[in-house]
C-alpha cells in the first residue's frame, strides 16, 4: 500500500532511502535544513573554485554500481568517473615520499623495492583481503543488523580468528617497514578507529584501495549527489530546503509527522537521515532508546579541522591525493582516542582536486583542501584553527620543497563547531560512529525505533557504518525494512 515517508536530512543514505522507497510506489518527500542538498557532501564555490566541503574519496566503485543499477541504470548515466593514477602519494620526511600506483602489480614492485620479500607478502596478504572483500561487501553488509545470526555465515566461521585480531596486528605480523605498515593501515581510518582496535578482518579496505583503484568523479563528489537528486526526482521525489525539523510528532506510539518551521506535517512514516543522536532529541524523551550515557560511551570517529584554499599558482611535488605521515601515527590516535585534545604535531592529508578536474579551480591557479583528523568535542576557536593552518603549511613546505604562502588568494576552515552547526552532528564528529568489534552490526544503533512506530533511522551512525558508500547501503536498508513492515 502506498505510504506518505517524510525523510529528515539529504545526506547519501536519506537519498538512497529516498529512491528506493519512491521505486516501490511510496510518496516521499525530503527535508534539508540547509541551503542544498548532500548532508555532509555539500560544496563550496568562491572565485572561480569548487571544493567538496565534505567527502573527497570515491572508493568502491562496485557499490555504487550496485545502486544505480537497482533502478536499471549506471554511474555514467549521470556522471563521468576519472581513475586516479596513481591513486595517492604519502610523504615521510622531506621530498621522501611512496607512490601508490593505480593498479596492484605495480604497488606489489613498489613494496618489493622498500622492504625486501614483501612484494610476494602484500600478494597474498591482498588475496585475504580480496576474499574479506567477497563477503563483507556483496553480502554482510547488506543485512539490517538484527540479528548477530547475520554475521555467522559458512564463510565467516573460517575467518571468525579475524575478528579477534585486529588490522594493527596482522599487517605487523607481516611486514617490518613502517612506511609499508602506515600505508597499510591508512584505509581502516575511513571506518573511524585506531587499525589496533579495528578488527583484522576489516582488511578487506586494503582491497576497496590496493585492487579497486581511488577515483574522481569529473566535477567532484558533489556529481553523485546531484546524479542522487535527479534520480530521486525521476521517481517522483519531492524535496525541500531550508527545511528545519523541529519534532519528530508521536501519537498512540507512532510517529505520525514532523514540526518542520514550526509546521505540523503529517506523514504514515518518518525516516531521518539526520545525525542519530540529534534525530532522538527531536523525540520526547520517553520515546528516546538510547540515552545521554549511551552516546557518551561510545567509540566516534574523529571530527576534523578543514581549509580549503585558492591558490594563485600551481601546487609542485603533490598529487591529487597527498598524505602526510611525517610525524608520529601513535601520538596523533592517542589525542583524538585515548586523552582528547588538539594534536601538538598532527597528521594532515591534502587534496589538489585541480590536478585532475579543470573545473576545480581557474586555469593556472589550484584547489586545495586540507584536512587534520581531530577528537570530536574538543575546543574550537579561530585563534586555534589559525595556529594550526600555520603548522600544517610550514611543514608542506618544507616536505614539498616549495613556497606558497604567498599564493594564498583565500582560505575558508571548517571544523568541530561547523559539524555541530551545520549537521547537528555529535560532538561536532565528521564520520560518525567508529567501527569497533563491539559497535559492528546488530552492535550498532538500530534501523527502526524500539519504541516508536513507523520511525526508523539511516546513515554513518547506524548500520553498516560510517563512509559513502555504507551509506548508499544504509538507505537501501532501511528502505527494504520500512516495506516489510509496511
């Protein structure tokens, strides 16, 4: 029967939610607080550059696949994807940088040339990873976290030794060089925790990066967002901006609308898409599952202190993706995990979209976004954020053997206190909840409320976790759990 769904938030999981319900013949209607569309996925324009305010990443190009073809269509229908080559670089010390090429053979010779045997040992160590990959990816993920039953699947009873390890150990075991192990356990930062409290069996990352390539959709991440709306629109979506939640409306233990501007709206079923936490304080408290001491003890994974910045000139020695692991890894996790602070020698990682994109920036002139992982919650002010650009650019140019101060046309910053404006989101964090043994699957806070009706939830909070394309996976989720209990 068809149903009146009222979503809340235009993130990706909330647009693929959006779809996917719309394609079963619901009428369904979106509400974006902001401006545009894309939840974290926003953009900025200024002067003549574009930046993705949020995710800059395209990996896993199979899932998004996997979504556009649900509704007999692909990827290219709407926009062009760029393989990156190479994938990445990743400084160490001054102009001493490794290379990740685009394709696993040659990021085997690469290995080889760096430590001695470990060409054949990241061949076979991908070949786990590629078999991670197989079942986590095209099959556990696409389980709603009911059930701890979903997780126990002929394949995974011979891995269950993986979820009791974790990546930090197993790539250790492995490899002696800790430029190999830093890259090695760069891909589970995307799942939001230390790689020693992440379990080893989430290697298959090391697939989604080593075997599946990083790639650019032509025009930024922002394309996939709009190739998201155009699809949501074909099928007879409705959106609104500027469009504040106030309530979630519950009656008889039902959710039955939404206060939207001071608007009572009233729907059959409310979707939020919108941080988890904040999505419960819309409630009256007795209609909350999960409380203020819940969050509270809960893994996040880190907020972060952006700028993107407009350069008059071209960037040297970068590629699109650039990584600074110059500095201790250790120190760094430990300020955003164990003992909550701003880093005193933080980790950076740099995006020059205009290396790859000439819609990016001017002719001439580069885009530029940088981004240092931070604790969420911790203290944000301008006087802070201005210390930290000056630390983070003396040492890219130094690293990069270049000047550029001087080119600098513009600067915006982007970090706790824009998280929780922006996004309502939980202690200001960027990526959601982190991806632990003990906050993976039915662990993780659930797709339907336990005690309102017709309410439910989707996004990096919820299952199957935090990054883009959990998220796409997330609204599909929820969308076949809002139908079989329709």
């Amino acid at each position: 029967m068809k149903k009146e769904i009222y979503i809340i938030g235009s993130g990706f999981s909330a647009l693929a939610a959006a779809c996917y319900l719309a394609k079963s013949g619901n009428s369904v209607t979106v509400f974006e607080k902001n401006a545009t569309i894309g939840g974290r996925a926003r953009q900025l324009k200024k002067e003549g550059f574009t930046f993705d305010i949020g995710p800059t990443w395209y990996w896993m190009p199979d899932v998004f696949e996997r979504f556009f073809n649900d509704f007999g269509k692909k990827p290219a229908d709407y926009y062009e994807l760029i393989k990156l080559s190479p994938a990445y670089q990743v400084y160490f010390g001054i102009q001493e940088f490794v290379t990740i090429a685009d394709n696993l053979p040659e990021i085997i010779k690469t290995f080889e040339t760096i430590e001695k045997g470990s060409g054949e040992v990241l061949e076979k160590f991908m070949a786990e990873a590629r078999s991670n990959y197989d079942i986590a990816i095209k099959d556990l993920v696409y389980n709603p976290g009911i059930s701890p039953l979903e997780l126990i699947t002929l394949e995974t009873a011979k891995k269950v030794g993986q979820f009791f390890s974790t990546i930090s150990k197993e790539v250790r075991k492995r490899f002696s060089n800790d430029k190999l192990i830093q890259i090695l356990e760069f891909p589970v930062l995307f799942l939001g925790a230390k790689p020693s409290d992440t379990p080893a069996f989430y290697s298959f990352m090391n697939f989604a990066d080593f075997g599946l390539g990083t790639w650019h959709p032509k025009n930024g991440m922002y394309s996939v967002v709009l190739a998201m709306e155009a699809l949501a629109k074909e099928l007879g979506v409705n959106f609104h901006t500027d469009a504040a939640v106030q309530k979630i409306i519950v009656k008889n233990k039902a959710a039955v609308g939404i206060t939207v501007n001071g608007k009572n709206l009233f729907c059959d079923v409310v979707l939020s898409g919108a941080d988890y936490h904040h999505s419960e304080t819309l409630l009256d408290e007795e209609f909350r599952v999960y409380s203020e001491s819940y969050w509270e003890k809960k893994t996040f994974a880190p907020s972060s202190l952006l700028f993107y910045v407009g350069f008059d000139t071209k960037i040297k020695n970068v590629e699109h993706h650039t990584l600074f692991f110059d500095v201790s890894f250790k120190k760094h996790a430990e300020a955003i995990y164990d003992n909550p602070k701003w880093p005193e020698d933080p980790l950076f990682y740099a995006s020059f979209p205009s290396k790859t994109d000439d819609s990016s920036a001017p002719l001439g002139k580069e885009a530029a976004i940088f981004l240092i992982p931070l604790a969420p919650g911790i203290e944000d002010t301008a006087e802070i954020r201005e210390v930290y650009f000056e630390k983070i650019m003396s040492r890219f140019e130094k690293l990069t053997q270049q000047n550029v101060k001087n080119n600098i046309i513009f600067k915006e910053s982007f970090c706790v206190n824009d998280f929780i404006k922006d996004y309502n989101s939980y202690k200001g964090n960027a990526y959601g909840m982190a991806n632990t043994l003990f906050q993976t699957a039915f662990l993780r806070p659930k797709l339907k409320s336990k005690k309102v009706n017709q309410l439910y939830f989707t996004g990096q909070l919820t299952v199957p976790g935090p990054g883009v394309p959990p998220s796409l996976i997330s609204g599909k989720l929820v969308a076949e759990l809002i139908e079989k209990n329709a």
